[in-house]
C-alpha cells in the first residue's frame, strides 16, 4: 500500500487495510473481534447496546443448533466480519449507495474468505432469524412493523455482557469452529 493510496484506514492491531485492494495478508481476527465489539447493530437506535459482534456469535450459535457443519457455523459467525472495515451500514443506506458500496463490501468479503479459507455458506436464514429476534428484543417497535421473512427465535440473545465481554465471546467462538489451519 502507497502512502498516497486513497481508502485506507488504519486498524487496532496498527495495520494498513486499504479498502480498494484488500488483502488477505491484512485481514487481522484481532482487527475484526475487536471492531465488530464496537459497533451496535441498528446504527445504534436499538433499546440497549447489542455488538454485531454479539450478533455473530448468536447467529453461529443458531447455526449449529440448527446442526450445520462446523465449517458452516464458522462462514456464519464470519458473515459479518466486513463491517469491522467499512462499518455496519444499515440496508436502506446500502440501497442508497447502489453499486459502489456493494463492490468494496465484496472485495473486502473476498479477502476475509481466503485468508480464513471460508466455506460458501452465507448465514442468512441465521441471519434473517438473528434480525427478527433482535427486533423483538431490542427494539422499541419489537419489530411489530418490520416485514420479515423468519419469525423470531424463541432462543434468547447474548446476555448484556460488556463491550470486552462481547469481543472476547467472538473470539472464543472463533477459536471453537476456525480450522487448525486458520489457527496456526
């Protein structure tokens, strides 16, 4: 990465991560768990602060409750590892943004699944699930207005635990369904 490169941003672990180019070399699970801790989920208008990082972490739960191989509960736990680069934005600003914002989410995506060596699996029905029991729970609508295509799970949410709390539950679920290869 050039000095003068536009689109990078300067990670926990004190990386350079362009945005343009990623690399699978760049990709940090540190980087992820800990920026992925931070972010609340519904930009933040939500009853109680709730990480996407705790999100991952129930959708993989959900996933292997649902008995999906354990390479498919890691893809799961992962489906959301981009936002710890360009952030957690909403749908409808995604819509908004069109193509651009779809181009560099995927390019980053690309890098996080080599260097993880992920499998094809995209976690959304655990997704979709993930977002109906979080709109029950932590919204102040409950979701009562949401059109949603899965009800919500009557398993419950990670418990309010703190930010630290959250990153560390990601990594230990990281550490739980990552292959040995990832690990080493």
């Amino acid at each position: 990465l050039t000095e003068n490169e536009p689109g990078i941003i300067e990670t926990f672990t004190g990386k350079r991560f362009g945005l343009i180019s990623p690399r699978p070399e760049d990709v940090c699970i540190e980087d992820i768990a800990h920026a992925l801790a931070r972010i609340c989920r519904f930009t933040g208008h939500c009853s109680r602060f709730y990480s996407v990082a705790a999100h991952s972490v129930w959708c993989a739960d959900y996933a292997k409750w649902r008995e999906r191989p354990q390479s498919e509960c890691f893809a799961v736990l992962m489906h959301d590892a981009t936002e710890a680069y360009i952030g957690d934005i909403n749908s409808p600003l995604k819509i908004l943004l069109g193509a651009r914002i779809k181009e560099i989410e995927s390019r980053v995506a690309k890098a996080i699944a080599e260097r993880f060596n992920l499998s094809p699996c995209d976690g959304k029905q655990e997704d979709l699930v993930a977002l109906a029991t979080e709109a029950r729970s932590i919204m102040y609508s409950g979701g009562k207005w949401w059109n949603l295509p899965y009800a919500p799970s009557t398993r419950p949410l990670i418990a309010n635990t703190t930010i630290m709390g959250q990153e560390a539950a990601f990594m230990s679920a990281f550490r739980r369904l990552s292959p040995q290869i990832v690990r080493a």
